[in-house]
C-alpha cells in the first residue's frame, strides 16, 4: 500500500476566541524566547519541476518536508506520524487539473476504513476507537483529490490519514467547502497544486486567566480530537510564482453564512504552532500573493 521512507465543543468563540484569532491574523501570536538572533535568509533557488515521468512522491515533496518524524510515503500523498495522538503531524499532496478529473472507474463507495499496518499497533487508530463517538473519521487528504485510480482513493481511507472531526456542521459542511475550494482553484487557476494539510492543539484561557492546551480523546487508544485544523494551499502559475492561502478552523459547528476568507491567518502563525515549516524551498520573493493580498516581494 505504501513505502517507508528513510528520511531522518463548544462553537467557535469557545474555540477560538476572537482575540486569539486577531493575533493570529496580526501575526502576533509569537514565541518570546528571549533575545533570539534573527534567522540569516541565504539566497534560495527554486526547486525545478520535476520531469513528467518521476514517480508521484517526487512532485509532492519538490518543496520540502514540513518535518521528519515517522514519515510515511503512499502512492499520491505523504504525511508524517504522530505516534502518541495516532493521527499525522501533516499530510503533503500535489494536485494538477488531470488529477482532479472525473474517473468513472474510481468508485468510493468500495473504499473502507483500515489501519495503518506500518504503525506499531501500540501506536495504531484503530475502527472501534471511534465506535459511538459522535466523531467522524475526517480525511486530511481527501479522497476526491486522489481519483486517478481505485488504489489511490482507497489509500486516503488509512486510518494515518485520518482525524476525529465534528461532523455536522464541520467534516461535512464548512470543511468540505474547504476541501471543493482547493479542487475548484487546482482545476481552474493553477498549473500545480501542494496542499498541506494537519491537526493543531491551540491554547485557551480558562477561569483562572492561565492558558491551557486540552483536547479530547477518544477509544482505548486514545486516539487525540484536535481542537483545529489547518490547510496551506500553494499555487503555482504558469509563469512561474506562486500564490499562497492558509486556512485555520476550529473542530467545532461553523456557522454556514461564515466565509472561508474568515478562518484565513498568516502561515508563520501555523508554523509556529505546528512545529513545522512549510513550503520552506520556495523563495520568499517567488509569492506573488498570500491570502489574497498582493505580497511587496514581487
């Protein structure tokens, strides 16, 4: 099914309350960590494209890993694996407009649920941890964006690439709006598409005035329920920039007159509480626009 690589409830002001997502819009949801050095920017050169007959996990990964911890590779996407919340850190695709299309031949309604047999199973999300749960299992790749062939949309339904999500309300509304946009931008705007997308574990104030990061779990394995998901879109034009959107939700109902422009925060804000760097091979300078504002850089 895959290939290892070696490679090293609230609503939403309960959440993510609103001052916490004006930092995070302002870009000031920050580490202090003392009088830390600024990093040093060394001059980068653009990945190329990779030729058209290289294997599919050469065109996900053109722009690097957003970390190295128990990566995983299957045939149309790649995650890495949180062995104590037994869900991913992250899961990376690469999309074009062939992709996407119709495949009369794929049929989801074949696809079943199944456990990651590369994971040990004291680490495993298994079926039953979400039996009566009141969760869905939520795709992190979603299995429309993989239609080449019956392997590859059978593959999403692992259980590595899947997350406890609200279901009415979230996996079936606001986040599969989310999900329609990124095939509808893919298939109309872009020659390419990477799409990363994860759980976060977010900080919020309790009574006490102190913060405090506390998610559900749910089965007897403890399988983590994140308080929020992102998804970092980069496009990538004809002439060569590239246009970039990040995405933030909360687990929780969204209200359906809510835009997807309102859950849109800079991608530094992700990287800091993810842990993770995205997309960190494209130059700076090469983003035309992020989050549909022209960038200075170019």
């Amino acid at each position: 099914m895959f290939r290892l690589l070696y490679v090293a409830t609230a609503g939403i002001g309960g959440c993510f309350c609103g001052s916490v997502l004006e930092k995070w819009r302002n870009n000031s949801f920050k580490v202090h960590a003392g009088n830390v050095p600024a990093p040093i920017h060394l001059p980068q050169i653009i990945p190329p494209e990779p030729p058209s007959n290289a294997n599919n996990i050469t065109h996900v990964m053109r722009f690097g890993f957003p970390g190295h911890d128990n990566i995983r590779s299957f045939d149309d996407f790649v995650l890495s694996y949180d062995r104590r919340n037994r869900a991913a850190h992250w899961v990376l695709e690469h999309l074009t407009p062939d992709k996407i299309k119709q495949n009369d031949n794929v049929n989801r309604e074949l696809c079943r649920f199944s456990e990651d047999q590369s994971v040990h199973p004291f680490f495993r999300a298994q079926n039953q941890d979400y039996f009566k749960t009141g969760f869905d299992r939520g795709h992190l790749a979603a299995a429309r964006n993989h239609h080449m062939n019956q392997n590859a949309c059978e593959q999403t339904f692992v259980l590595s690439n899947i997350s406890p999500q609200i279901g009415p309300g979230f996996n079936r509304d606001a986040w599969n709006k989310l999900e329609k946009h990124v095939r509808n931008v893919t298939k109309y705007a872009y020659k390419n598409v990477y799409v990363c997308t994860g759980p976060l574990y977010l900080p919020r104030r309790e009574g006490d005035g102190k913060l405090y990061v506390k998610y559900q779990v749910i089965g007897l394995n403890h399988v983590a329920v994140p308080t929020h998901f992102f998804k970092v879109i980069v496009g990538e034009t004809k002439d060569g920039f590239f246009d970039a959107e990040c995405y933030v939700m909360p687990n929780a109902v969204i209200d359906e007159s809510l835009k997807l422009s309102s859950f849109q925060v800079p991608i530094e804000s992700v990287e800091r509480s993810a842990g993770l760097l995205l997309f960190d091979k494209i130059p700076r300078e090469k983003f035309r626009m992020i989050n549909h504002r022209k960038t200075t850089f170019i």
